[in-house]
C-alpha cells in the first residue's frame, strides 16, 4: 500500500513539475511583451502587389454574406485584388453566397465563388484547391466570421519588407465579447494570446503561429513549407512550423485588429475547443522531433517551441492531478512520513503563481474593455478551463493517438447585418456521454473538499474549490442547453 500511495505522491509531482515548466515559459513571454517596442512603420511599396482573398466557408448561412461584403469594401488596387469564396457548403447558404460574389463581380470587383466536387481535407484543402486557381503574390484568409477594416491590407502588406518574411499575422477582436459570461472569458483567454504570448514570442526571437484566419502570407512561403496538408486539425499551427523550420520569419502586428465573433454557447465552445486541441497535439506529434533535431534552432527557442506545441498537454495534465488530488487528501491524513514530500509539493503550487501575471499583463493591455476587476474574471477562467478539462484531455489523447476524426466548424449566430435567415442561436445536445462525466465529476470532487474539511488538509481546498465551479458550471450549462 505505501508503494502505491507513494507512487501516487510522485505522479503528482511530476505533474507540478510540467506546470512549473509551462508558467515560467509563460512568465518570460509576459517579460519580454512588457519591454517589446513597437514596430516602426515600414514604408509604403513602390508597387502594390498582388493580393488574393481567401474566404473559406462551409454552411455559414448567418455569416456568410457579412464576409463576402467586408472583403469586397477592402481598400486595395483594383486591379492587384482577387477575392476567392472557397466554398464547400451543403445547405442554402450556397445561394446566398452566389448572390453576393454576383452582386460584387458586377460592381467591378474580380471575385470568384470556387465549388470543390468533395469536401477532401477539409479547410486545408479547400485552401490548396483555392490556391492552385489564383496569382496572388500574397494570400490573406479569413474565416467566415471575421470582419477586416477596410484599411486591413495597406496596413498589413508593408510589413513584408524583405524575401524571407513568409506571413503577417494581426490580432484578433471581439465582436460580441460583452454577450455572455461565457463570451466575456473568452476574450480574456485569447487576450492573453494576441495581447502577451504572441508579442512575448516576437520580441524573443521565438516561433509565432499563424492562427488560422486574420493573416497574410507570401505564397512562396506557403510552398516551398510543402503547401497546405490535411493530417492535422490545426492546418496554420502545422504550417506555421513546417514554414519556420524551413528558415522563414513571421511578423505580429498587434496594433492591426481583425473583429471577429466568439462562440456564443457551449457546443460552439466545445467544438472549437476539440478541434485547437487535437489539432496542436496532433502537430506536435508531427515537429517536436524535428524541432529538436534542428542545429540552428537556439535552446531557448526549442525550449519555448515545445511548450507552445504542448500546450494542449496542459490540461490532460490538470485533469490527472484533479483525479488524484483527492486521494492525496487522504495518502496527507494517514502518512505522516510522508509529509515532508506534500510540503515540497505545496512549495511548488506557488510557482504556478507566474501565470497571473501572464494573465494579469494581459488584462492591463485589454484596457477598459476587460472589465474592472482582474481577480474575479480570473478566478471564473481558471475554473472555466477546469471544467473544460475532461473534454479537452480527451481531444488531446485522441490527437496522440493518431484517431481520425473530421473538421468540424464552430458555429456563428451572425453579429451585426446579415443577409437571408435572421441570427438565433441553435441549441443541440452535448454529444455522447460528457455532461454525464462532468456531473460526476462535480461530485468527485465535491467529495474532495469534504475531505479538506473532515480532515482539517486545506492546502488543496483552492483547487477542489475552482474544480466544483468549473465541472458543476459545465454541466448546468450543458443540460440547460439540452432542455433548449
């Protein structure tokens, strides 16, 4: 039985040990953001180059019309704009989207609506096929949900300023932010993305990511990185690797916001949130070996690369140490010999404590929008991303594996105007057996902060605490949504 309960002690440790590597990598990035000077303002070019739009789209009836109707507007040379409507779509949205590449080729704009006869690769291959149909010198993609200022590619193409800059990524915004508690988290999650890590990385030398939508790249580099492949569900995250690896440099521009709309209920949530996550662990099954294997790559490069590929490794691992945090409440009361180790343990807990000021530097550069108080919206994420552990470490396992599963687009409700069908939310059921896990495991750990109380071990009462939040929020939130 002691072999047991120590080994029980030594993969929780282990854990905090992978947390502690994943905050202070964070902690660096919200260093190295905080000293980051802007960019100076590249010259205007000579020659405008040639510019194709990417605009892929799969049954995004509420959406569909805005985007079309943004790229159009963009302020760009006529004669250096191309607009493509990659769109493999299977419902009415089809005409929708038929009418308004008719009404904008009519008004003089040259845009295309490209039909694919499959939906092979999915949004990877609809970029491929799109790509193999146009001259573009430069590609800029944004997903169906995303509205580009008119502004948005004279200011981002100057920054292309030498042959080796592969890709210009810009911030993205928040259309409905203030719509939900749920939307409110989000934005303060991805904040924490476009507003510290991808400036801590830029200012650090280290790997950026193109994130899927809201950037522009050269279409050389997009070649010569092997082009768009479909054996990941995160195709920008897989080329932003492949691209870097290969010796091109990418440029953030945080200043440059593409609105766009969060998931505006659970489901949406869920279904974005398994697609990031199989997909990057699916990714770095892909490049952590030839990451490393890279010469040239510095260590701290390597260092940072890794745990940006891993990151959807962190919640499998908040998961394990959720699961065995409440028998170690009671390994704590009934071995006394091994108190010393839960001390060393606790010591470590504090180190997670860089995270807040990862998050908190973020929340200072979101301004006014944010909100008043940090503490609160943190406690509330934390707990959010708790809950979304069980889901999460699922995707992650599957992605390890190699398990097959489709792209699956999150769905928009349409903010803003819109053309056909008005905007409602559509409620469906959480798929398979999930809520039920996550009501159990609201119980398990109910029990855990039993435990704290009956026997006086309030080290873990914190976490039990924001793990019941996060699994019982969950759950109600999953069964409200099933009861419509």
């Amino acid at each position: 039985m002691l072999f047991l309960e120590t080994g029980l002690v030594v993969l929780y440790g282990l854990c905090l040990v992978f947390m502690l590597g994943f905050s202070l990598t964070q902690w660096q990035l919200a260093r190295l953001a905080r000293r980051a000077p802007a960019l100076p303002a590249p010259p205007l070019p000579a020659a405008w180059p040639h510019v194709t739009v990417q605009l892929p789209v799969y049954n995004e009836l509420h959406v569909v019309a805005r985007v079309i109707d943004a790229a159009a507007a963009l302020d760009y040379p006529a004669g250096c704009l191309h607009i493509q409507v990659l769109d493999d779509s299977t419902d009415v949205s089809v005409a929708v989207a038929a009418a308004r590449v008719a009404h904008h080729r009519a008004r003089g704009v040259r845009i295309s609506h490209v039909r694919r006869p499959t939906r092979q690769g999915y949004k990877a291959g609809a970029l491929a096929h799109g790509l193999a149909e146009t001259d573009g010198e430069l590609i800029a993609i944004f997903d169906a949900d995303f509205i580009p200022e008119p502004d948005f590619l004279r200011r981002v193409i100057p920054y292309f300023t030498g042959p080796e800059i592969g890709m210009v990524q810009t911030r993205w915004g928040h259309l409905n932010e203030n719509d939900s508690l749920l939307t409110r988290l989000q934005a303060f999650g991805l904040n924490a993305h476009f507003l510290v890590e991808q400036v801590g990385r830029q200012a650090g030398g280290h790997f950026l990511n193109f994130n899927g939508t809201g950037g522009v790249w050269r279409r050389t580099c997009i070649e010569d990185a092997g082009g768009w492949q479909a054996d990941t569900l995160t195709e920008d995250l897989d080329l932003s690797y492949r691209a870097q690896l290969r010796g091109w440099r990418f440029v953030y521009l945080p200043e440059v916001v593409a609105p766009a709309e969060l998931p505006a209920h659970l489901g949406a949530l869920q279904s974005q949130q398994y697609r990031w996550n199989k997909g990057a662990a699916e990714t770095a099954r892909k490049h952590l070996g030839r990451l490393w294997r890279t010469p040239a790559l510095p260590l701290a490069t390597k260092l940072h690369a890794t745990f940006h590929l891993l990151n959807s490794s962190v919640f499998a691992v908040i998961l394990l140490m959720a699961l065995l945090s409440v028998p170690l409440v009671l390994v704590r009361a009934h071995r006394p010999e091994l108190e010393p180790v839960f001390r060393l343990a606790s010591a470590f807990v504090f180190t997670l404590l860089p995270l807040v000021y990862y998050y908190y530097g973020a929340w200072r550069r979101a301004g006014p929008a944010a909100g008043r108080w940090f503490a609160p919206t943190f406690g509330l994420f934390v707990s959010l991303s708790m809950g979304l552990a069980l889901h999460n470490a699922r995707a992650v396992g599957q992605g390890l594996r190699r398990r097959a599963s489709p792209f699956v687009r999150t769905p928009k409700l349409g903010r803003g105007p819109t053309a056909g069908a008005p905007a409602h939310p559509t409620r469906r059921p959480p798929a398979g057996p999930l809520p039920y896990g996550e009501g159990l495991l609201t119980l398990y750990f109910l029990g855990g902060l039993a435990a704290d109380f009956y026997y006086r071990s309030y080290g873990l009462l914190p976490f039990h605490g924001l793990l019941v939040v996060g699994f019982g929020a969950l759950t109600g939130y999953a069964w409200r949504e099933r009861r419509g």
